[in-house]
C-alpha cells in the first residue's frame, strides 16, 4: 500500500525522544492558536502578556528550519525518524488551529475580557493565516524530506 511509504516510523527512537516530541507537540498547538487567536490584537500590554506564546512561535520557526538543513546534513535515522516526528506534529497542530477558526462564538463580548473573548471566538487575521500557512510548508518539508534523503 502506498501509505505505508509515507508513514513515519519511530522505531530509532528512544522513550525520551518520544516524550521530548509528546510534550513539544502540546506546546506546538496551544503556541500556534493562542499566536493565531491574537496575532491581530494592538494592545502592547497584552502583547507583553503573551510573551512567552510568542517566544515558542519563533523558536518553533527556527528550530524547524533547522531541523531541515541537519535532517540533510546528518543522514542517520534517528534524526530522520525525529525530523518527520517533528514535521507530522507541526503539519497536524496548523490543520487543528485551522479547523478551530471554525467554532461558533459561546462568549459574551460585552462580559469578557480582550484575551478570553479572542481565544473563544477566534478571529484569524491576513498575517495568522499566512503564519499558519508558513508553518504548514514547513512542516511539510520536515516531514517530507526524509522519505527522500533516506538510504533504501
């Protein structure tokens, strides 16, 4: 079957790199929504609020670009299997942001605060989408480039 090709295997992989990605992954989602969710917000004291969710946003850019040049760099696969691992989780966090734009408003305006009402009516903007599509092509490419660098 042809999706066996494209599966991602983590059987190079120790416990801990398991748990390192498990926990990355949950970091991944609520960084990339709550970025999504108030990207479009102006107020600079809620900019310095969500600090630390913006941080993990250019640190998951970086990281994830250089995940690429060492998944080419180094061609051993446990760092193949963990760049795939890396990229299937950022690709499966952007198509969960996404599909959460969708949910319909349960907030009160008028009643809650800027933050709350912004991350329980989501409002994406021009540049969370874009970010959203950025992270989407990268983590396309982590998770692709393997399947072609590996050695059969």
């Amino acid at each position: 079957m042809i999706l066996k090709n494209f599966k991602p295997k983590v059987d190079h992989l120790i416990w801990y790199d398991k748990i390192w990605i498990g926990l990355l992954a949950a970091g991944i989602l609520v960084s990339l929504y709550v970025y999504a969710c108030t990207c479009s917000l102006g107020n600079v004291e809620i900019i310095k609020q969500l600090g630390s969710y913006f941080i993990v946003i250019k640190s998951l850019d970086y990281v994830a670009i250089l995940m690429i040049v060492i998944g080419l760099v180094f061609n051993k696969e446990r760092v193949l299997q963990f760049q795939q691992l890396l990229g299937l989780v950022i690709l499966v966090s952007v198509i969960i942001v996404a599909m959460l734009y969708f949910l319909p408003c349960s907030v009160n305006e008028a009643k809650a605060g800027t933050i709350k009402y912004s991350l329980f009516c989501p409002q994406y903007s021009i540049v969370s989408w874009l970010n959203l599509f950025w992270f989407g092509v990268i983590g396309l490419a982590n998770f692709a480039i393997p399947l072609f660098v590996r050695k059969k």
